[in-house]
C-alpha cells in the first residue's frame, strides 16, 4: 500500500539550516554531494526546467533525513544506502537521484519503508 502524500508543514529558515547541517554531517556529505543536493549543477548540466527552489529541495531532504535513519536502522547505513549503484536506479545511486530529481525525495519519504521492507517497489527516474 502507498501512503497518501502529505504536505510537510513550512519550516523556518533558521531551523531548516541546522537540520541541513545535521543532514551533511550525518550523511557525510562532501561539498560536491552537498552542492549537488541543493541543486547546483556540474558546468554544462543545466537545471531543469520546473525543478523545486532551493528552499523546497532543502525541505525535501531534511524530511527524508530521519525517515532513511529510522528504515534504515543508522545513519552508517544510510551513508552506505546513498552511495551504492543501485539497478532499479539504472546503475545510479539514491544520492545522484535525489540531486537530479527533487520529485524523487518525495517518492523516497513516501515509500523508503516498502522499498527496503519488500523490495517490490522500482523508482523510476
């Protein structure tokens, strides 16, 4: 069964930094992954048209956040997750796909249990 999305409440900027500082530390994010994440691309990789602001990607990923360490079990295991090729992913990894398509964080919130439960549940990109 796939749970109904929901709309996260508006976080305030202040509070929302310092989640995403937990994020990178927890994560063990490079800057390059961390850059990525929020949306700045490699030169000659142009943004999407229609892709989420900023301020929506960061609150996507500060929402994912707890919901990978509470399925997964640790944040070591969510760092192990986000950088494995992955073949339901056409070889990518969860950490490419989350900075190519914000879209994907919100499937990811609202299936990450599935996903990892059954393994019956491809995302596509």
């Amino acid at each position: 069964m796939i749970r109904a999305r929901t709309q996260a409440p508006e976080i305030e900027v202040p509070v929302l930094v310092e989640l995403w500082t937990t994020v990178v530390e927890d994560w063990a994010l490079d800057p390059t992954e961390a850059l990525e994440l929020l949306g700045c691309r490699r030169m000659g990789k142009p943004r999407r048209d229609g892709e989420a602001d900023d301020v929506r990607r960061l609150e996507l990923i500060t929402e994912f956040a707890p919901v990978a360490a509470d399925v997964l079990g640790s944040s070591d295991a969510v760092r192990t997750w986000l950088r494995e090729p992955n073949l339901h992913l056409r070889g990518a990894t969860p950490i490419q796909c989350m900075a190519d398509d914000p879209a994907w964080l919100r499937f990811l919130i609202d299936n990450l249990d599935r996903i990892c439960s059954h393994g019956d549940v491809e995302p596509t990109k």
